[in-house]
C-alpha cells in the first residue's frame, strides 16, 4: 500500500466530516430523524400524504449548499471522470441498491454507526468492500 | 416558517457543507479513497471518523428521549435482523459508488454546483429508486 501524501487532507477531512455528524446530531435531536439522504430522496420518490414538505426542505438545503458557499469563497474541486453511460449504470445501481439496503454512506456509514446498529455495521462493511473491489477491478484488472 | 422544516433546510446546508469541506463530493476523491492498490489518499476515513465521532455523542442522547428538542416523536430505526435484501443492496450500493465515485448526498451536492454529469448520475439514481417501487409494488399485488 503506497499512501499518496500529496492528496491526503487530514484536517479538512476531518473537520468536514464532523460538520456531517453535527448535521446528524442537530436533525436526530431537533427532529427526531435520521440524516440518511437515500431514505429521504425514497420517501419523495414514492411520496406519502404528510411526509413530502421536510424531505424537499432537507434536499433544496443541500443542493443550495454550493450557491451559498459561493457567496464567501470559491468552490472546491469537484472532478467526475466517469462518461454519461457509466454514469447512468452507476445511478441505477446506487438508487435501486440503496432502497433494498435501506441506506447508503450516510443513514448506514455515519448514523447507523453512531448508533452502533449491527445491520448498519454490516452494511457499511458490505458497501466499502464492494467499492474496494469495484475499483480494483476496474483499475487494476481492466486498466481503465 | 415552520419549525422543522427550517431546521430541515439548514440540517442539508450544514450536511452540504461537511460533504464540500471534507473532499466527499469530490468523486475524483472518493475514488482515490476506495483504489487500496493504487496511490491510496486515506481522508475519508477521517471523514467517517469524525462525523462518527460527534454522532456517538448524539445519538446516545437521543437514545434516552421519547421525544425530539422539537417535540418531534423520536424515530429511531429498530430493526436489528440481518436479511438478503440489507445485505445484496449494500453490496449493490459499493459496485455503483465504485464506478463513478458518487453516492446519494454528495451527488446533490454536486449538481447544485452546475455539474451536468452529477444532473445526469442523479437523474439516473431516482430513476432506480422508481424502479424498486415499481418492483416492490408489484411483488405485494402477486403476494396479496
């Protein structure tokens, strides 16, 4: 294993992902939901009487995040190298997936940890390893 | 403005801003996370860790309440059993984050910030989340 120094971000990582477990514990404490971004996208997607307004007010919070960053400094680098079919798979599959798992990075990774679920603890292994694999493959197997 | 729905909208802006600090909505990131054989940048093992870190805290907290700090009725998950369903759509879930470097938040995150291929990712996410209902919604009628 070769740790490439150059990219590693220690501190803004770490602060970063502490502002992510504060806006887990600020909606845990004050609304008594948890911050899992697949579940709240679901619940518009297949949308129930009363349960629409809050999951919309969350997602526009996080779509405006970059418009409002903007207005104090300039954005961080955000680089996609996947083309559009690629693209489109991996949507697919992280939408379909995420709904029969119940949860992606954030509902499993961060509150379900926080939680110490054992099904979270075990998705989260499941999804990381996967991704480890995915990437092996594709890098190191296929080359691409 | 009602309450929760405020605190909704600025849970997403400060998760939104984590995601922008951290590295997260940086797929190019991500996947240098997730690449062990290659030139492996380790922070977003420090994103996890810190975000985990302040959830512990909360979600002990929230553990011990009937009701949110907003008089909210608290809504912990409670299942703890571990079924093919948690386990394939996780493993699903990775092979997709894998291949673009997108999960669910930082894909919204990402197109607030223009990127068209993160419209398209997210796009095709919704997509697949429309599927599983279609899926889902069939499998009870011939069940029922």
């Amino acid at each position: 294993m070769t740790i490439d120094w150059q990219a590693f971000t220690p501190w803004a990582s770490l602060a970063g992902g502490a502002l992510i477990g504060l806006a887990a514990a600020i909606f845990i404490l004050l609304n008594g939901r948890i911050a899992g971004i697949s579940g709240i996208l679901g619940g518009v997607v297949n949308p129930q009487k009363g349960d629409i307004a809050w999951r919309v007010a969350f997602l526009a919070g996080m779509v405006v995040t970059p418009f409002l960053w903007l207005l104090f400094h300039s954005l961080p680098a955000i680089r996609i190298d996947a083309d559009f079919p690629l693209l489109i798979v991996a949507g697919l599959l992280v939408g379909i997936s995420t709904r029969y798992g119940a949860g992606c990075t954030s509902g499993h990774g961060v509150c379900g940890i926080s939680r110490l679920s054992p099904r979270s603890l075990l998705a989260t292994g499941a999804f990381m390893g996967s991704g480890f694999v995915t990437v092996f493959v594709i890098r190191h197997v296929l080359g691409v | 403005m009602n309450k929760t729905l405020l605190s909704s909208f600025l849970v997403g802006v400060i998760f939104g801003a984590g995601l922008l600090i951290s590295g997260m909505a940086n797929p190019a990131k991500v996947l240098g996370f997730l690449d062990l054989a290659g030139l492996w940048d380790p922070s977003l093992a420090l994103v996890m860790g810190g975000a985990v870190a302040v959830g512990l805290v909360a979600f002990t907290f929230a553990g011990k309440r009937t009701l949110s700090l907003l008089g909210e009725p608290m809504r912990l998950p409670t299942r703890r059993d571990i079924d093919k369903p948690l386990v394939l759509g996780s493993l699903g879930f990775g092979v997709g984050w894998g291949l673009a470097g997108f999960c669910p938040g930082p894909a919204l995150v990402a197109l607030g910030a223009g990127e068209i291929k993160a419209v398209v990712f997210t796009v095709a996410m919704l997509a697949g989340m429309g599927i599983y209902e279609l899926i889902e919604r069939q499998r009870k009628k011939s069940a029922s």
